[in-house]
C-alpha cells in the first residue's frame, strides 16, 4: 500500500509487536494506551493516518503526536504521555474565599427558591456574579471545579446534617436526677432490702398500626422458599398507643392499649398501678413532660391521691434516659414485629398477650453508666 504520509517509517521489533498486539487488545489497560498502541500498529502496517483516525475513532491530531513522539523516542514512548509542567492556577485564592462564602450562605437570602444549594445552582450562580464580584478567574468555572474549590475545605452545601438543640436550661441537673433514682434502685435491688417506694418507668409508643393482609400469607416451604411470603399491599385499620409501666425492681410490666393519649387515657393508667402496688406505698414515676401527664385533669386525679405518686422528669429531649424505652424497644424486635391483624381489636389483644409473656419471663431493666454522677462526686 503506498504510503500518504512524509513521515518515516516506524521500525519495530517482534518482541515490540508482540508488545503493541496485547495492549491492543487489552481490557485491563488505560484506554489511551490502547489505542495507541493500535495506532503504531496501523501505522506499522502502512495505512493512511485519515483511515487509522477513523478506525480507532481518534483525531487525527491524537495520531499524529503519537507517531511522532514514537518516531523520535522509540515505540513505547509512543504510548505513554509525557511529562509537562501543569499551569499556573488561574483562580485566584480570593476567587475562591469568595466561593466558599457564597457557600456559607443560604440561597434563598440571594433570591433563589431554594433553601439549600445544588452544585449547579452555585456554579450558575458564580459565573452569573463572578464579574460583578471582582473574580473574572470564575467567570466560566464550570461544576466540577466549584465542586474542588469546596472539597479542599471539606464543604457539602448540598448536604443537611440534623443535630438537637439541647433547649432546656436544667438538663443536666434533671439527667443527674434520674440517673440518682436509677442507682438508689439498683442498690435496693442488690441488697434486696424491704421496698417502700416503688419505681417505675412510664411512657407511650404512639402510632403503632394495625395492618391487615389483601391476601393470606404463604408459609415457608423447604426446597422452594425459605421465607413467608406476604403480598405486599396491606389494608390500614388505624393506629393504636401502648402505655406502659416498667417496673425497675423486677421487671413486672402494665399496659393498655388505647386509640388514643390523652389526659384520660393516662389516668386509666395510673389507677391501674395504683391498683396493683401496696396502697401504703409510694410510687414514684419517671416519666417525660407530655401535656398528658401535668394536664389539669390529672393533676385533679394526683390531689385525690395524696403522698401516693412522686412525679421524677426527664429533660426535654431527654426521653432516652427512661429505661421504659429499652422495654418498647423489646416489643419492637419482638411480637410487633410485622405484625399482622383481621382487626384493631385483635392488635390490642396481641400487644396485651405479648406483654402478658413479658411478664412471665420478666426482664429487670438496669442503667450501669453512671459516670457523670461519679465525675461530679469527685
């Protein structure tokens, strides 16, 4: 084939060739070393450099620097690059504090709907003000590179992390508090003296629903599924609340299972407990600041019961310090879990019968972190 080129002849030896044929054909290699190697080849072969362009689907400026880079280095210089000085960056270090302010701040203060920023909504933005800003550097910083600007200050403006405010001014001294009554309890319970007081844990798990099958559910079957099989879609018959009482002495739980949680509803409760511990006792109670529990209609129920409950709070989002929590979180992994049933009714007969197995394997839930009562002792 005559040759179209003034270019000189590429020499290359089998062992070369050898060479180019299985980076040719490599999977494993970077893709701009195969196809020069597929152009050397070519190139070795005597086709035009407009046919090897269009064969390996390349410029033909990408040909052309690769034979002439072989040509004068060698074949294997052929189909590496090589080495160049980068540019000097055109940001400028205030282009770029003036990025990260921008992403410091809302979008929505600049006059944009949205209330957090999209990478593209502050690229826009950049380019749109980078000349007003005094930046031409930005004016055509596309996504990607507002995108390293941000990364070299570990900055996700797109991202919304959650965090909780601690909002009352005594947490620490209400935390300190129940965590005493917790360690007066676990010294009772060790030294298994006569109890006068009784202490229990009392919250509600709101919005656990009954849900009914559309279709029965298939029993596991060996050879064929190992699991049960449900259909997905499922009929809604409305929402139940457990109440409960924990009793961190030994464990007994009391329950009812409501539609709903009011002031009513946890009277209901309470007569329950005080129906069930000696009436010459005290019940002391650690309980959360749900309306329900301070409403005038129980504090009407408390004054007809004098020197009988003794009110112990948790802070304001500090639930998780009431040990009730672990109990609700037992029902979860346990009976409630998928749960399904023909009817509300047959939900609270469940949630019942579940606590009343509760009950006969009784579980003493303890708190054994006490290190903040300690440090503050010392």
């Amino acid at each position: 084939m005559a040759r179209t080129t003034g270019r000189s002849p590429l020499q290359v030896s089998e062992e070369e060739k050898t060479k180019l044929e299985e980076l040719s054909r490599s999977r494993t290699v970077p893709l701009r070393e195969s196809e020069r190697a597929k152009i050397l080849l070519a190139y070795v072969g005597g086709q035009p450099l407009s046919r090897i362009a269009a064969e390996v689907q390349v410029s033909r400026d990408t040909v052309y620097k690769c034979i002439d880079k072989a040509l004068a280095m060698g074949v294997m210089a052929g189909l590496k690059d090589l080495y160049h000085c980068p540019k000097e960056p055109t940001i400028t270090p205030e282009a770029k504090a003036w990025v990260i302010h921008l992403a410091c701040t809302k979008p929505k203060d600049l006059g944009y709907a949205a209330e957090v920023w999209s990478r593209r909504l502050l690229a826009q933005h950049v380019r749109e003000q980078a000349k007003e800003a005094g930046h031409p550097s930005l004016l055509r910083a596309a996504k990607a590179t507002v995108q390293r600007i941000l990364e070299e200050q570990k900055l996700r403006p797109h991202k919304v992390k959650y965090y909780l405010e601690r909002r009352d001014p005594e947490f620490e001294r209400k935390m300190k508090e129940v965590l005493l009554v917790y360690r007066e309890v676990y010294t009772v319970v060790q030294s298994q003296g006569r109890r006068t007081t009784y202490t229990v844990s009392v919250d509600e798990k709101p919005g656990v629903q009954a849900l009914a099958n559309v279709a029965p559910d298939r029993p596991p079957v060996p050879g064929r599924h190992a699991e049960i099989g449900r259909d997905y879609e499922y009929k809604r018959l409305g929402t139940a609340s457990i109440m409960a009482s924990l009793d961190l002495h030994d464990g007994h739980v009391i329950a009812r299972v409501e539609r709903r949680h009011r002031s009513r509803e946890f009277i209901l409760l309470l007569k329950d407990l005080d129906a069930y511990y000696p009436a010459d006792a005290t019940i002391r109670v650690i309980l959360d600041n749900h309306s329900a529990h301070v409403s005038k209609e129980t504090r009407l129920f408390l004054a007809s019961k004098p020197n009988r409950f003794l009110y112990v709070h948790t802070p304001t989002h500090g639930s998780w310090l009431n040990l009730v929590e672990s109990l609700f979180g037992k029902m979860a992994r346990t009976f409630l879990r998928h749960i399904r049933v023909a009817s509300w009714d047959e939900l609270k007969t469940r949630i019942l019968k579940g606590v009343a197995e509760m009950n006969d394997q009784p579980v003493q839930f303890r708190w054994t972190k006490f290190d903040l009562i300690n440090a503050e002792a010392n």
